[in-house]
C-alpha cells in the first residue's frame, strides 16, 4: 500500500503538524492544502477540504500504523477497514459528474460497481476523489486501473455540448438533467450487475429528483444520497472515470478549433471563448459550451466581471 487517506478533527490536525514537525520533515505549500511534509519518499498532506490527510509513499503502511494511528487518530484503522466501514465493501453502484460547473465540454455522468474484492484492490491502488488530483496524467493513469480490476464494472453517460444545450432547454433545470443522466447510468449498471442491491451518489439538492428519475425509468434499487459521497470509492472511482472522459474531451476540441479550452467558468473561459466566436463564430459556441451560463451573456456582449456560473 502506497497512498491512505483519513479524515481529520481540528484539534487531530494540529497534532499531526506537531507529530511532523517533531519528526523533521520539510514543509512545503501546496494547493488547497492546510499543510504539506515530506521526509525521505514520503509525503503527507493535509487538505483543507474534510480536513483530511493523504499519506503517500512507500512507507506509507509504517507511518500509519506506528505514527498517524497511535499518535493521531487515536485508533487502530489500518486492516480493520472492512470491520469499521463494511458499506464501503458491500456490493453497490457510485455514481460521480464532471464538468457540470465548466462552462466549456460535456457533462459526464459515470458508475462504477464494486464489492469487497474490488473495493480493496482500488484502495491499494490509490483511487481517490477526481477533485485531489491535479494531474491529467494521474488521472488517466488510475483510470487505467479502475478498467482493469476484476469485478469492477463501469458505464458512463457522455452528453456533448451541443447535445446538453438541448436538452438543457428541454428540462428547463440542471438538476433534473444531472438526475436523469444519473438515472441511466444506473439503468446501465443494473442491465450489467441485476444483483447489486443499491446505489450511492452525491446529495442532490433535492433528493426527490433523482428519486423521479429512477422511477421513471421503473429502478427499484435502494438509493442512497450523501454529503461527500466522494469517500465511497465507488463513487470516488466514478469520479476518475468522468474526469478523465471530460478532459480528453477537453484536448481534443481544443486542438480541433485552434483555441485552449480552458477549465471552469472564469475570467479566462470568457476570453477563449471570445477568441473562439472571433475565429468561428457565435454558432461555435453551442458546439463547445453549455449556453445557459450567465459566461454566455459576458461572452457576447457583457463584461467579464460578470457572474459566470450557471443560474440553476
């Protein structure tokens, strides 16, 4: 094992910043990080999101077991997993989206089924929620994983631009198009593991939408909607398989229409995709971004200090 995640109390992280510090390891910034060390090969940090602290290294199996769990977490983790969380281990579906908040590319709506099995091979494999991983190449590299681990199975809805915009205008609401994608994701999964008792995503705003969509499509599956659903690894792994569909996605629009597409809905999406319309015009626009941005408007004749999110 070479990567272990833990969530984190206030007061745990302080102690783990002392525990470092004692030790001698070198600190360094890192990206919504509250703290990052390093001593030898390996490398602890501690995300502002949870908290929580990723342990990456080689002596990754050591450092848990006689520093992080003793000292830390006041608790003996390591190998008890199954005992402590069996409902990550449990048969079931994550379901995970990327590119919902991006201005430019597709929504992609992935699911990923896992059992006991499975579920411990991609956690000694380091997957972990899309979102930590800066790296495309990272990304594509446990996506790589996930495919090949046996007894994980995957489907994945892929809704280009052009595509969204129309349906988009049809559902008249994000949420209910993000909810039906879920939706057939989960009629996919089920077509290809009938025996997986539930599923598990991130909490919808409103839970009863997603529900809708499930029985529109006659799923009786159990359900299930949580906060930080991205600690499922199953829904962690989803989350990977999505990243990694949008930003090939990304790549090859950017090289096909001259212009880099880039990420989110910031002041520098405003200006690639000025520089798109004035090379292709505003037609271009709906085939490489989700219209209903208020990006849209900043794009065509407003500032770029205008709010560039999506309204719904």
């Amino acid at each position: 094992m070479t990567t272990y995640t833990a969530t984190l109390t206030t007061d745990q992280v302080e102690i783990l910043r002392q525990v470092l510090e004692r030790q001698g390891y070198d600190f360094e910034p890192k990206a919504h990080a509250l703290f990052s060390a390093r001593k030898g090969k390996l490398n602890v940090t501690v995300y502002q999101k949870g908290p929580k602290v990723l342990v990456q290294g080689k002596d990754t199996p050591d450092f848990v077991t006689f520093t992080l769990e003793p000292e830390v977490l006041g608790e003996a983790r390591l190998g008890y997993e199954e005992i402590l969380e069996p409902d990550k281990f449990s048969p079931h579906f994550g379901i995970d989206e990327s590119g919902k908040g991006d201005y430019f590319g597709p929504l992609v709506i992935a699911g990923v089924f896992t059992n006991a099995e499975s579920a411990r091979r991609l956690i000694d494999a380091g997957i972990m929620d899309s979102k930590r991983i800066t790296s495309a190449a990272r990304i594509r590299q446990l996506a790589a994983v996930i495919r090949s681990t046996p007894q994980c199975v995957s489907e994945m809805v892929s809704i280009g631009p052009e595509r969204y915009n129309e349906m988009h205008a049809s559902f008249r609401n994000l949420n209910r198009l993000l909810a039906w994608g879920h939706a057939r994701v989960i009629e996919k999964l089920v077509a290809a593991r009938p025996d997986c008792p539930r599923a598990l995503s991130d909490q919808f705003a409103r839970p009863e939408v997603l529900q809708r969509a499930l029985r529109e499509k006659k799923l009786s599956i159990t359900l299930e909607q949580r906060t930080k659903g991205e600690s499922d690894i199953a829904v962690a792994a989803a989350s990977i398989l999505a990243r990694e569909r949008f930003i090939d996605w990304m790549d090859k629009a950017s090289e096909a229409c001259g212009v880099k597409l880039p990420l989110g809905a910031s002041d520098a999406v405003i200006d690639a995709a000025r520089q798109l319309v004035a090379r292709h015009g505003a037609d271009a626009l709906g085939k490489a971004a989700k219209l209903h941005f208020r990006t849209t408007s900043a794009v065509l004749g407003g500032s770029p200090g205008e709010s560039s999110r999506p309204p719904d």
